[in-house]
C-alpha cells in the first residue's frame, strides 16, 4: 500500500460520513408537507461536492505528503462535513419545516461552503501548485462569493438564485475541467 492509498483511506471515510448525513436525511427532507426546494437544492450541490472532492483526490497522487499538508486537505473536508451537519441535524425526522430549518442555518451552512471554497483554493496552490488562471480557479471564486453572499442575507430569491445559478454551474465546471481525473495537477 502506497501512502497516497494509505490518506485516501481517512479522506473517503470523512467524505462518506458527509455523504450519509445527507442521504440519510432525504426522507425527511423530501416530506411534501415540509419540503423546501431551495434547501433539498443545497442537499444536492454539497452532495455533488463531496462526490466532486472524491474524484478530484487523484489530482493529490504526486504530493509529497507531509502531516500539515495532509491536515490541510483534513481541513476542508471537516468544513465540509460542518456544512453537511447544518443541512441535515443528526435527528433529521424531527423537523417540522425545512424552509424554517434552511433559514435558521443559512449562516453556517453558507460561511462553511465560503471556507471550503477557500481552502480548496489554498490547498490547490500551495499543495498542487495549481496556477492562479487555471479554469478550476472560477468554481472556488464562486464558492467563496456565493458562501458570502447566502452567509448575509436571508432573502429567499437571493438563496434561490444561489442554489440555481450553483445547478447550472456546476454540470458546466465539471464537464469542463473535472471530467478526467487528476485535472487540478495538470
């Protein structure tokens, strides 16, 4: 087992923790009487984002890993997974509005994703040496703009324009930049 094995084997688990938050959340959340598509939109483009983080740790194969380098990548999956937790709480069948619980998260919920989008950011120059006009560079500018944005206001056709400018961006960077593994390296 090579070391970069031996790391993707605590990425995954973090990843897949955050995954089954999620997931483990659909039923409640999609619940007609209490659904809000603006939240089950959010669900879904950090349920995108975790499933995007997997594929990108391939661009990480040739680092020379050191322990703070690892804990830097550890960083933003922990983030990640905070913004997972905000989404979905643990008892996700005791929620009686998904609109009232997006609305009272929002702030964590969307300075998680802003952070995320920064230690991607970070992670990708100072452990990748990704150049500063790499396409990649646009979706983590975006992440921390629209984290910023969704983190100071409550307005719903603000967060709806982030959650649907986010679906329609998102297929678009990943059949762009993302479609062949190891493309943050090169």
């Amino acid at each position: 087992m090579t070391l970069f094995e031996y790391l993707a084997i605590a990425y995954s688990l973090i990843l897949s923790s955050a995954a089954m938050r999620l997931i483990g959340g659909l039923s409640s959340a999609t619940r007609p009487e209490s659904r809000y598509w603006t939240h089950l939109g959010a669900v879904g483009m950090t349920l995108f984002s975790i499933v995007m983080m997997f594929w990108a740790f391939w661009s990480y194969r040739d680092v020379d890993w050191t322990l703070p380098r690892f804990l830097a990548l550890v960083a933003q999956l922990g983030v990640l997974y905070f913004s997972a937790t905000a989404l979905v709480p643990e008892e996700s069948g005791a929620v009686p509005s998904w609109r009232d619980h997006y609305y009272s998260v929002r702030s964590r919920y969307y300075a998680a994703v802003a952070a995320t989008g920064a230690l991607i950011a970070l992670n990708t120059t100072l452990l990748l040496g990704m150049p500063i006009d790499h396409p990649g560079r646009l979706t983590q500018l975006a992440m921390v703009g629209f984290g910023l944005v969704g983190a100071s206001t409550d307005e719903p056709r603000v967060h709806a324009a982030i959650i649907g400018i986010g679906l329609v961006l998102t297929p678009l960077f990943v059949f762009t930049v993302m479609l062949v593994p190891g493309s943050l390296a090169s």
